[in-house]
C-alpha cells in the first residue's frame, strides 16, 4: 500500500524546489492595459504582482481559499447544531454532534489539509500550466463560459465520485481506507473532510481532474473558474453532511440535487446513494433502491396509523415516533450490511449496509 507520509514527504520536496524558482514580478503584465481590468481582476494582478513567484501565490491562495471556504462553511452548521429549534429538520434529531467529536473531527481534517493536501496544492500550479490552464493571466474568463464549464466539472466530478466511491466499499478498501469516514451514522458538517489521505487523494483527483482534462482537450480555463467550482463543491459536500434536509433545500427545488436528504442516508444504512452531487446515477443504475423503499415505507406507515386513528392527521409527536422506529430498523440493519461488506468482496459490499 501507499505510504501516505513519504508521497507527503516527496511532494513538500517537490513543492519547496518549485518554490524557490526565480521570477521578476514586472515581467508578467509588461504588456498589460491595468485600465482595461475589473477591481477584481487588477487585485489578482496585484496579488500575483506582490507575491512575485506564481508557484507560491498560486499555492498560498490556493490553501487560504480551501480553508476559509471549508471551515466558513462548517462553523454555520455548527451554530445550528446547538440551537434546538432546529431539531425539526434534523435528520435524524437524535443524534447531534458533540463538542468532543467535533474537536476530534477538527484535529484530523487539519492534520489533513497540512500534511496530506498542502504539498500537493503548492504543486499544483506547475501542473495546471503545463496542462494550459492560465493562472496568473487577466482578464477572467465570461461569466457566461464560466458557467458552462462549472457545471461540466459538477457532472464530470460526480461520475468519477459514484464510481471510485463504490470502489471503497469493497471489503479490503473499505476496511482499510474508507471505514474511517464511515465512523459516524449520523454525519455532521465538519465530517464532509474526515477520511483516510488516500480516500482524500482518490475522490480528489475526481475534482481535480476533470477540469485538468477538460484543459487539455481545450486549452481554454481559467484557474480562477476552477476556484468557484472547487468553492461550490466544498459548499455542496460539507452541505451533504450537514444532516438537515430544510424546506428551502436545493433537493427541494431541483429534484436531481443530492443534498443532505439523500446523502444521509448512505451513512445511516451504509447501502445505496453512492453519488455525490446528483441523483440520476443512483436512480440509473438501481443503487438507490433501498433508499427509495425506505422512503415509500416512510409514507406508508404514516398513512396505515392515520388510516387507523379515522383519517385524522397525525401529531408531530407520532410522525416522529414512525420516523424514529424506521431509523433504528435501518441502522441495525445496516450494522449487519457493513460486516458484510468488511468481510466480502464486491456483491457484498455494493449490497450491503452501514457504518457505526
């Protein structure tokens, strides 16, 4: 197997010898018009300019983004775990987070993104140019291009992730690497990052690698694109793990959208729901059929006690007594998937349960 400290070790080398490359900052926009560019344009000249070598601004703005964008996403979630009016949205309300397993998810995301995803992102900017990506170049890119390719790298992510996400439910890789994202039933926020470095290094190059390809093929992107996709997509998976399904949730208002609502799921039963930002796959390829019985089983329990209280609407007290018994079924049903799966090989671990 991979040792995931030397390939540390041997990108941070790598990195640092990128890093102390000679550049001459006055050299990158000597034939620029600055009166022709946006405010923001002329700040990313501006950074570039007082950085003075692109490896290392690329690479420091590249991990501040990361950070900020990740744990400023978190902190609201976990603001809203310890607000009880929230509960009614909880997916499954008995189960929030602590503040201890919250520091225990918080050491090793950082020990992480320093150790394991530092050295590759100050790698990454000899990598992009050399698969044509502009980096330190203005002016951006069309909002309208922008868009295009963004939603592009949303459904080329997603295919590599139901795919490689599957693989890691295979006994040897899931008992090995992907068990410990699977620690909690009931994700939380700051777990959408809790993983094994080769899971990180595995679902990455998903993220990574579609707009790398997408670049080659095209020679036509802008780092700056691949930031707010790579924004959106933290968005999106700290979202997932969020483990609140509101009214006013995308799922809600774009049927295809993943969301916490169907994400949940997979961590509660183990089984099923495999993608990660939309659900025609699962729904394509039959993986989410335990999902879709469990939801029907749901609205059919509620609507056989109603049946049998004369029609009469149920209380929120017996909805959430339902709810609660269909939870406990499929997370006991889904302990017993996840030895399964532990022990098995491929039918095993694609048909199988859940985690603790």
């Amino acid at each position: 197997m991979i040792n995931a400290t030397t390939l540390s070790s041997t990108l941070t080398t790598f990195a640092t010898n990128l890093i102390h490359e000679e550049h001459d900052p006055s050299e990158l926009y000597s034939t620029l018009d600055f009166s022709s560019l946006s405010y923001l344009e002329k700040q990313w000249a501006a950074w570039y300019i007082f950085v003075g070598n692109p490896v290392l601004a690329t690479g420091l703005m590249s991990f501040l983004l990361h950070e900020f964008v990740y744990f400023g996403r978190c902190i609201p979630w976990m603001i809203i775990d310890r607000m009880p009016y929230f509960r009614k949205w909880k997916l499954q309300p008995g189960k929030i987070p602590t503040a201890k397993q919250e520091w225990e998810c918080t050491k090793l995301v950082l020990a992480t993104h320093f150790t394991v995803e530092l050295p590759q992102i100050f790698a990454f900017h000899p990598l992009a140019v050399a698969f044509g990506m502009a980096t330190y170049q203005v002016p951006f890119p069309t909002w309208q291009t922008m868009v295009m390719q963004i939603a592009l790298f949303f459904i080329m992510e997603d295919a590599w992730h139901y795919v490689a996400h599957q693989c890691l439910h295979y006994g040897p890789l899931y008992r090995k690497i992907h068990k410990l994202h699977h620690k909690y039933s009931a994700p939380f926020g700051l777990a959408a990052e809790y993983a094994h470095p080769l899971e990180i290094l595995i679902l990455g190059m998903g993220t990574v690698g579609g707009p790398l390809l997408y670049c080659y093929l095209t020679g036509n992107l802008h780092i700056v694109t691949m930031y707010t996709f790579i924004t959106l997509r933290l968005w999106q998976a700290v979202d997932a793990h969020s483990g609140y399904d509101f009214p006013w949730s995308l799922h809600n208002i774009v049927p295809f959208w993943s969301g916490a609502e169907h994400h949940d799921f997979h961590h509660m039963a183990f089984t099923n729901n495999y993608s990660t930002s939309f659900r025609y796959l699962d729904f394509i390829f039959g993986t989410d059929d335990k999902y879709r019985q469990y939801r029907e089983r749901a609205a059919a329990e509620k609507a056989k006690a109603s049946a049998a209280a004369g029609g009469v609407k149920l209380s929120k007290a017996q909805r959430v007594a339902i709810e609660q018994k269909l939870l406990e079924e499929t997370e006991r049903e889904g302990m017993l998937a996840e030895k399964k799966a532990e022990a098995g090989g491929w039918n095993s671990a694609l048909k199988g349960g859940k985690a603790q």
